[in-house]
C-alpha cells in the first residue's frame, strides 16, 4: 500500500441502497469502500483485494454471510463486522464464535458503524510487544512473535478471537479470570454487544484444540461461578472442567 492509498473496507449486502449509505460515510471518513451484492462475489474481492476489514451482510443470495466468514477464515484473519435484521442471541454468538470481530443489528446508524469500523481496526492492530515471545505450558507453545500455536509439535490454527483468548490466560497461568474480564478483552466496552456465554464457546473450541481429552482439560481449568485460569500446577478442589 502505498502512502497516500486509502484503506479498503469491503461490504457485502445486497441492498443496494444500504450499501452505497454505508460506503459513502466510509469514504468520508477516509476508507475506499469496495462493494459485492451477494455472497460469491463478495468473497472472490475479499480474497484478492485484501481489504482492511469487511463488512457482511448474514442473508446473501449465492452464498450466505455465515458460509462466507467460514471461508474467509481458512485463508485470512481479516476482521469481520456481521451486518443483518436478525438479533436473537443464538445468531449473535454463532457469528462471533466463526470468527466475527462486531455484530450490529439494523437498522443502524451509518456512523456508529463507521466508528464501529475504526474500535476494530484499533483492536486489530498489533499490541504492544510483550516481556516473553514464547508462552509455553507442557506440550502446549505459542509462539507471540509469529502468532503461531503449536501443540504436540503440530500446528494448531486459530481465530483471532481464539487466539486473544489464549495469550491472556496462558500470559498468567494460575490467574483467574472473570469470563467478564474475558469477555471486556475480546469485546470492549460499546464496540459489540455480547453475553458471557460467547466466552464459554469460545474455551470449548480451545479446549478441542489442546487439550488431549476436551472432557478433562489439563491446560485451561474452570473455576466454578467465577471463571476461567490456565494450569500452573494441580487443580485444587473447587475447580472443574465443566
């Protein structure tokens, strides 16, 4: 990218009227908007023009926006914003836990979005380098430099949420976390609404990736009616895999 080129953001929706509201706000606020009205489309531009975030509508023709962010997954760890007229809990947990960074339910305000847009981009970025590089724990490594898990000497792929989730609690074994706590680093505070539950989603799809039997974890432990800490030593009494 050059330095006077623009950012690209990419919307995904198939109403057109919404999405040239979106993309002209976008463009105020110095992003270059690329548009796709259905779910193939808009997953080819993803792939070849690598926006900086996208924007997906969940009801697409051709592909809808929940396929859409599972492949976007296994080929790119670009931030997502779901965008649609459906606000159940369940719908709003499923897309966060494929790997969406933000869920806004319409109808919506252009420019809450577009500040929506910019809290994940911040969040996106790169933190601040920490005191240890490598996070290691049995047969479990996590490599911070590299963003790479490896367990048992095998790779381990995961979603950025994952990943987040699993820097803060290898970061300080023995530490309980409040899934609150959890919850506010993954999400903070008006960027997303979210419940608690999305945390306890998001352990068990970890605990299915390193932990030799997910059932009775050895790395990440429950502490019951608090939260979550991972392993340093034996679990006292008082903590459980449930």
């Amino acid at each position: 990218m050059t330095g006077n080129a623009r950012p690209s953001v990419l919307i995904i929706e198939d109403d057109r009227n919404t999405a040239a509201l979106v993309a002209l706000y976008l463009e105020r606020d110095g992003f270059q908007p690329l548009t796709a009205e259905d779910g193939e489309a808009g997953l080819a531009l993803a792939l070849k023009h690598r926006p900086v975030l996208v924007i997906l509508d969940l009801m697409l023709p051709n592909m809808d926006g929940w396929e859409v962010c599972r492949q976007l997954r296994r080929h790119s760890e670009v931030p997502v914003i779901m965008l649609t007229a459906r606000g159940e809990e369940i719908d709003r947990v499923a897309g966060l836990t494929l790997g969406a960074d933000d869920y806004v339910v319409k109808p919506f305000s252009p420019r809450e979005l577009v500040a929506r847009v910019k809290a994940v981009l911040r969040r996106a970025r790169a933190p601040e380098a920490p005191a240890e590089t490598l996070l290691t724990h049995a047969d479990v490594h996590l490599d911070l430099d590299k963003r790479r898990l490896a367990v048992g000497g095998r790779t381990v792929s995961l979603t950025p949420h994952e990943y987040a989730l699993l820097e803060t609690l290898m970061a300080r074994p023995g530490r309980i976390f409040t899934r609150e706590e959890l919850l506010r680093g993954l999400y903070p505070a008006g960027d997303a609404v979210v419940i608690e539950r999305v945390v306890d989603v998001h352990i068990g799809k970890l605990r299915q990736k390193i932990e030799p039997d997910p059932a009775k974890p050895r790395h990440i432990l429950t502490v019951r009616g608090i939260g979550y800490r991972f392993a340093d030593r034996q679990a006292p009494s008082g903590e459980s895999p449930e």
